[in-house]
C-alpha cells in the first residue's frame, strides 16, 4: 500500500507521462509544428474537394508543384486547388479555383525524379488579397547551398506514417541542409541526387516532409530554393526529403513555359 505522500508522487508522474504522450502524438508534417499565419502564396492542390499535394502560387494564374502530383490527380476530373488556407475544413477568407491546364517537363522521370516540376495553369487569375493571397515572384536561381543550412518545409502531410491522411491544419519542420555526396551514399545511388536536386532532413528521429506534402516548398533563409520531390518513408534520418532544387535549368523552363502560355 502507498502512503498518502507516495501516492501523491507516483500520480504526478503518471500524469506527466500522459502529458508528455500527449504532446509526441501532437506531431506534425512529421515531427514540426502547427504554423499560426497564413502562408498567403502556398496552396492546397485537391482532388474532389481532397488534399493531394502543395503548390507556390508563383503569378496570378499559375502554380508550381512537383511532376509526380500529375499521376495522383490524372484519375479525377475535378482537379482545383484551395487558397489563403490555414485549416483546409474552414473556408472562410479561402478561394477555389478549378486547374485548367497541367504543364511537366519532357525529360521528367518518375523513377530517377529527374526534373520533378510541374506548372498548373489555373481557369483564371486568384484574386489577391494582402493577408491571405499573395503570389511569391519566381526566385533566382539556386547556386550553392551550404551543408548545414537551416531551412523549412511547409505543407498538410500527413502528420503520421501508418495514416495516409492529410493534415487539417498547415504545418511546418525544420530541416538542414545535407551533403549531396553523403545522400547520395545514404540512397545507394537510387535515386541519384544531381545537382538539381537537394537533400534536406533532420538528425532526429520523425522529423520530415511526408506524404501529402509533395510539390510544397523548401525555404532556406526567407527564400524559396526548392519543391518537395521524394524520399525513401519519412523521418528517417539516413533517409533525408529529396527535393527538386529551382536552378538555372529549371528557372528557365518555369519562365519558358509562362512566356509561351500568357
């Protein structure tokens, strides 16, 4: 039998054990957070009315994602993407737009990841509003990215790795920047992470870009570097997210394909 005293104790510490519990099943992305602000410029591409990959809203009538979305959304004829959104239930200050025409490179490979970009045209321009619906000018091309370097990813994952289940709510992760060299050591070489591409994790366990968050955007420093291509499972440190990185090549298609388009 317990004295009152060790009865005391023994439930403050069931109790912070629940507490702590409670907060590792509050997880995110896979293993981030719940972000309080609008990202005015990132959308929700859906199916039906469902989640299926993010998107930068990078000029009035056209989105950037990744390639490899297309084959999620080729099987539904209603394909329209969710603006100004926090939560993807509440509508309120949101807009829905229907996707007119879906723009990939030619030398895309689903298999490699090769060129995994994809531009949406949408049936017409969003309208912009200054807290909620914002475009994010195309960015210079990437250079170099340091090892190291500490950057976010954004989107509505699936906040756990059994449930294919999209995120209500808008979340984010910290990742860092990883050696290509030693990525690419980690993947055995498949796929093989060229220079555009990137790889960007965390050396926790369960802290990752997932499902879901396919197409949304790697940003290091305040600015847009990349779009979330793959990977091999989630949170595996020794499997880092595999992004498609914005350089020079791919600027210039995204521009190419807007110039021919307008």
């Amino acid at each position: 039998m317990f004295h009152h005293s060790q009865r005391i104790l023994f439930n403050g510490i069931l109790l912070f054990i629940s507490l702590r519990q409670a907060a590792c099943m509050n997880v995110s992305i896979i293993g981030g957070q719940e972000v309080k602000k609008v990202k005015p410029w990132l959308v929700s591409i859906q199916a039906k009315d469902h989640h299926v990959c993010g998107g930068i809203l990078i000029h009035q009538q056209w989105v950037l994602t990744a390639a490899h979305c297309k084959k999620k959304l080729d099987s539904c004829p209603s394909v329209t993407v969710l603006l100004g959104a926090l939560s993807l239930r509440k509508s309120k200050n949101t807009q829905r737009i229907e996707v007119l025409e879906y723009h990939i490179p030619k030398t895309f490979n689903n298999k490699t990841k090769a060129n995994d970009i994809m531009l949406l045209k949408l049936q017409e321009k969003v309208q912009l509003k200054e807290k909620t619906v914002k475009v994010k000018p195309i960015p210079k091309p990437v250079r170099t990215i340091i090892d190291g370097t500490k950057c976010q990813v954004s989107g509505w994952g699936t906040t756990n790795v059994e449930i294919l289940e999209a995120s209500d709510v808008l979340r984010e992760v910290e990742v860092s920047v990883v050696n290509r060299d030693l990525c690419n050591c980690y993947y055995n070489n498949n796929p093989v992470i060229t220079e555009d591409m990137i790889c960007a994790g965390n050396k926790q366990q369960r802290k990752d870009a997932c499902w879901g968050d396919s197409g949304g955007p790697l940003e290091c420093k305040n600015n847009i570097v990349g779009v979330v291509s793959g990977g091999n499972g989630c949170g595996d440190p020794k499997k880092p997210g595999v992004y498609t990185l914005l350089t020079k090549k791919h600027i210039f298609w995204i521009n190419n394909v807007l110039k021919k388009s307008m």
